[in-house]
C-alpha cells in the first residue's frame, strides 16, 4: 500500500510556533526530507524526534527525486519540510509535490506560520488582497523588469530577499515605483531580533545604507491608486533622438527613458525600430 507525502510548514523563526500535529507528524514520520539537515535538526532536537534527514534542496538530481517517491510508493510516510515556513512556496520542495501528485501518490498538507501574511500584517498597509513574488531575479534588468508589473497595483506586494542583496532590491524600487511609494521591511520575523523598518522607500534604502542587513528579509511594497498616464510616442522617440545626438548609447537612451516613462525598454525599441524604417521606406505618393 502506498505511503503518504506530508508537506509540512515549519516555524520561521520561533521554535514555540510549531504546532501540535506538525509535531506529531514528525514523530510519525518513517523519514523527513528537508534544504538543510543542520537546520531541521534544530527543531528536531528541540523537540526531541529522531529521524532520518534526506537532504533535498535546488542542486539536488533527479536520482534523489526519485528515490524520494520511491520511499512513498513503498509505504513511507515522508515528511518535506523547508528550512522555514511552507515547502514549495519560492521553495524546490514544490517539485516533489508536483511529481507526486503526477504520480497519484496521496499528499497531505500540514499548514503553519507563513513569512508572507506575517510581513503584511505587521506592514500596516491595508491588505484586501495581495502580490506574491518570491525572489526577484537576480540580474538589475530582469528585476526592474518585475517591479514594473507593480507601478499601478493597487494590493500590496510582498517580495523575499536575501540580506547582501536588500540595498540593491530597495534601490530598484526607487528607480521603478518612485523614491516616494512606501514600503515596510520585515526582518527576523517571530525571533528576538524582530524589525520593522517602515516609511518612503528613499528613506528606507538610505536607512540600510548605514545599516548592515542581517537576517531573513521580506520587503512590502505598498499599493498605489496613480492611474498610468498616456505616453506620447512620438515625443518619447524626439527625446530618445536628442540623448542620441548628444553621443549616448541607445541601450542607455532607451532605458532611460523607460523609467522616466513607466514603460518597458523593449516597447521604446521596437517603437524606435519602426520609426527607423519608415524613414528609409520610398514615398509612394
């Protein structure tokens, strides 16, 4: 008879938040699958379980992915769990849950404290709904690229981040979303060292200037009711020309541009492209 897959949500931060059936769970448990074997084993000894550990995080192969469901066909029940909070949320335990629903293997969820409704509750902002998205990519383009989707929002928007990477994230929003749009971020959820650091973004970014960013980090972005204002392509593309002629690169022209206009850099390059050719198309009047 087949086991059962339990994708378990650990504290993410405070030990006590565990609760009693994630406990129970655990010490049922034939294996635990978790990112970090020395993380989990904090909790587990905490509440003195003993179990095996099979590490899986986002390096680990397709060997392991299998020998993982295997233990579940076989009758085991797994527990999966994530360094902190709900595995498969920006989390690759989500693949393991994919295939083992593919796989019509039973997965049950064991919910618990999330970083993300913690991060918005302690905002402040008003919550009627919100934006999830995770961790932002990496590269300064494809990021600003993201927060663009944000200029007009209405809901707040909830962002992970890793502490060496905070003053560039914070420094994005600024560039993209305005020195002025609030945000609030929350640092060292449910643990001793909880922060809050609230106010314009501006204020915000030059704040961690001066201090060092430790810990896990969730950034809210809040909502805005500014509606997108009409862009005057023709007088985007006069503009773009005169940077042209004062000898900037296009790449720096048409991404200037974008965020003095909202809009992306690959909407002024085609727009420019089109304008190009027209130039060189014969009258046929």
């Amino acid at each position: 008879m087949p086991g059962i897959l339990y994708l378990c949500a650990t504290p993410i931060g405070n030990l006590e938040d565990a609760s009693y059936r994630l406990i129970r769970i655990l010490k049922e448990a034939d294996a635990i699958v978790c990112e970090d074997t020395r993380h989990t084993l904090k909790l587990l000894n905490h509440y003195h379980i003993k179990k095996p550990l099979i590490s899986y995080h986002s390096y680990s192969s397709k060997t392991k992915e299998v020998h993982i469901l295997e233990q579940i066909k076989a009758g085991n029940k797994i527990a999966l769990v994530t360094d902190a909070g709900m595995p498969g949320i920006s989390d690759p335990g989500q693949r393991i849950a994919a295939m083992a629903l593919v796989d019509g293997l039973l997965v049950e969820i064991i919910p618990g404290v999330s970083a993300v409704t913690a991060a918005l509750a302690s905002s402040g902002f008003p919550v009627r709904g919100f934006v999830f998205l995770g961790f932002l990519a990496r590269k300064k383009g494809k990021k600003q690229e993201q927060l663009k989707s944000l200029l007009y929002e209405e809901k707040p928007a909830v962002i992970f981040e890793a502490p060496h990477r905070l003053s560039a994230t914070l420094q994005d929003i600024v560039e993209v979303l305005g020195p002025d749009r609030l945000v609030a971020v929350a640092r060292e959820l449910t643990k001793a060292n909880e922060e809050i650091t609230r106010g314009p973004c501006l204020e915000v970014c030059q704040h961690f200037r001066h201090i060092a960013p430790r810990g896990e980090m969730c950034i809210v972005i809040a909502g805005t009711k500014t509606e997108p204002r009409a862009v005057d392509m023709e007088q985007l593309l006069t503009e773009v020309q005169e940077l042209l002629k004062q000898g900037m690169g296009k790449k720096r022209a048409f991404k200037i541009k974008a965020l003095e206009y909202k809009i992306s850099k690959s909407v002024i390059y085609n727009r420019f492209l089109e304008h190009q050719k027209s130039k060189l198309r014969p009258d046929k009047g």
